[in-house]
C-alpha cells in the first residue's frame, strides 16, 4: 500500500473508532494528531499512551490504555505494510 493510501486509510479508522460514541465525523483534529503520532512512535504501548494523552487533552476524559494500544497495533500493522 501506498504511503499516501495508508494516511487516509489510517484516518478514517481514527474517525470510525469513536471512542466517546459522539457519532463518527464528531471528532475534527484528533484523527491528524493521531496518526501524526503513529510516524513519531514504533511501540504500540508508547503510541497507545499517546493516543490516550491526544484524547484526554482535548476531552478532558481519561479512555482504557488497553483500547489505545489495540488502535495503536491496528495503526502500526497499517504503516509497516505501508513502508514494505
């Protein structure tokens, strides 16, 4: 996969996961933040923490770490096929 194909394809999986069930679309910045951070970050527990942290900054809520990092392993499978 393309490395441009992958972003978006990254993206809409981060606007899909919805994980204060606001309704897909409901989150604008947050998608981009994310997977900005999935090219900083290789460990998923890392990138876990990090979504975790996106998320709690503008929603001032905490999510499950274990729901990040499932988002973070999904993510990283997606970018190494992308590099491969």
């Amino acid at each position: 996969m393309e490395e441009s194909r992958a972003v978006q394809h990254m993206i809409d999986i981060v606007k899909k996961w919805d994980p204060f069930a606001q309704g897909e679309g409901f989150y604008e910045t947050e998608p981009v933040d994310v997977v900005r951070a999935v090219y900083l970050f290789d460990d998923s527990l890392i990138l876990g923490k990090e979504i975790q942290a996106i998320y709690e900054i503008s929603f001032d809520q905490n999510l499950d770490l274990s729901e990040c990092v499932k988002l973070a392993e999904e993510l990283l499978a997606i970018k190494e096929q992308s590099t491969c």
